[in-house]
C-alpha cells in the first residue's frame, strides 16, 4: 500500500506541476487587471493542438514547438485583449465575463468546426523509470521540468526587466503608474497576452501527457479556477502551489476510492478555501 501511495503521489505531483502552470495563466490577468478570463479553456485546447499539428503535420519535436506555441500564444492574446477586453475593462465586472465568455464561444465554434471534437495524440514517448514498483514516465519528468523553466522566465521577466516591472506597478496602483509615464494600455495587453501564453504552453506540455480534443481545455478550465482560489487569485506562484496540491489530491485519492470522487474532493475544497479563506493559502488577508 505505502509503494502505491508513493507511485500514484509522484505522479500526480509531476502532473501538478503542468496544472499549476495552466492556473498561472489565469491567475495572472486576475491580478494585474482583475479580469477573470473565460476563454482559458479554449485557448488551453488551442496550445494542445497547436503542438499536435507542430508534430505530426511539420515533423517538429514536441517540445521543440512549445516556442512557437508560446509566441503565438502570446500575440494571440494580445489580439483578444485589444480586441474584446481593452474597451470593457473598467466596466462592471459582468462585462468582462461576458467579453471573455463570447471569446470562448467564438474559439469553441470555429475550432470544433474546423478540428471536430475527434480524440487526437501526439504519438511519442520518452520511455519511463522503474524504481521498485515504482514506475516514473519521463514525459511527465519533462512537463514537470519545463514547468519549473518557464517559472523561472517569468519571475526574471516580472522583476529583472523594464516591461515587467511596469506590470507589477500597474497591478500595484493603475492611476499612479500612469502618472509616471507608464503605458498602462501596452501593459495590460502584455499582460493579457502572457496569461494566454502560460495557458497555450500548459495546453502543449498537456498535449505531450494525454489524448486531447478541442473541448479538453475546459475541464484544465475548471481545475485552474480551483487552483487560482487554493494559491490565491492573483498570485502566479500560489497558482503553481496550488496546482502541486491539486496534483497530489489526484494521485492519492484513486488510491483509496473510485476515481470518480476525484472532482468531489477537489470542488469540495474549492468551496472549503472560498469559505475559510477567501484569498487562498497564499494571499494576502485585507
């Protein structure tokens, strides 16, 4: 029993490490703009796909096309920013749910028309470790180690460079950033793109783990909305910390119980954190 509870919590915390960075996009745009960004679903199956026709329609690497897949995830979000989020943003709180969600229908309808909602899989494999009964896929080894490297990139883009810091200033205190200059128009659809660019990369490292289509993202949707809660919406590195934990909830809970339970326990909690504390395991108490 101990070596099973062992096997199934290392692999639920390397898949924890890809959820975590999936939340991080979300978490993010919440905490530079206070925008809770309905499209993450799909814009997640976006980056799955976009890694799966990398690979088996340009022959490139899986994690070769994880680059590209951020690049065009990155412009792709600013698009959506410009285009459906900017002239809302400082409206009620229920036009940007709105703008977001209309988004997430527009990418739903014209990616199920043009992809069908047919099971696809990147047909490759890194081969796996044996430890006793342990059992270790490097596949998820990799995820897990992207993730830690795109982290890494993200604190050094938040607090080593210019456009960064300008972000962690307009999340800070829009007006006043303003009033020194700063572009907040720029930064916030840099910031928008950056979520979008986390969730496209998460969507790829995704693609790299599981059979997906183009409905997949909205249960990875779903479970970024509990980890942004459990870490604190709003704080990227929460957003990872929560994702470990929800990683681990998944890997021992089938242990004892049907997997079916699964998402009892992780909604339960969700429902636990916004009761007791709101602002999650990693926020801040105002």
């Amino acid at each position: 029993m101990i070596e099973t509870i062992l096997a199934s919590s290392v692999d639920g915390l390397l898949l924890g490490f890809v959820y975590g960075l999936a939340a991080m996009g979300l978490a993010l745009i919440w905490g530079v703009m206070n925008v809770i960004n309905l499209a993450h679903g799909p814009i997640i199956a976006l980056g799955m796909f976009g890694v799966y026709y990398a690979f088996t329609g340009l022959g490139i690497h899986p994690y070769l096309a994880l680059p590209l897949v951020a690049l065009v995830g990155l412009v792709f979000g600013v698009v959506i920013y410009g285009v459906a989020v900017h002239r809302v943003l400082n409206a009620p709180h229920l036009s940007t749910l709105l703008a977001t969600f209309a988004v997430n229908m527009v990418i739903i309808g014209i990616a199920t028309a043009a992809f069908t909602t047919t099971p696809r899989n990147v047909d490759f494999s890194l081969g796996s470790l044996s430890l006793g009964r342990t059992t270790i896929l490097w596949s998820r080894v990799a995820a897990a180690l992207a993730t830690v490297l795109v982290t890494a990139l993200l604190y050094l883009f938040l607090y080593r460079t210019r456009p960064g810091k300008h972000i962690r200033a307009v999340t800070d205190n829009r007006a006043a950033a303003e009033l020194m200059g700063i572009a907040s128009y720029r930064t916030l659809a840099l910031s928008f793109g950056l979520g979008t660019m986390l969730a496209a990369v998460a969507g790829g490292l995704i693609a790299t783990l599981f059979p997906v289509n183009i409905l997949s993202g909205g249960g990875y949707e779903l479970k970024s909305f509990v980890i942004s809660v459990l870490g604190g919406l709003g704080n990227p590195l929460g957003a990872l910390i929560g994702g470990l934990i929800l990683g681990m909830l998944e890997g021992i809970i089938p242990v004892f119980m049907p997997p079916t339970w699964v998402p009892v326990f992780e909604f339960g909690l969700f429902v636990v954190i916004l009761l007791v504390r709101p602002t999650g395991l990693l926020g801040v108490k105002r």
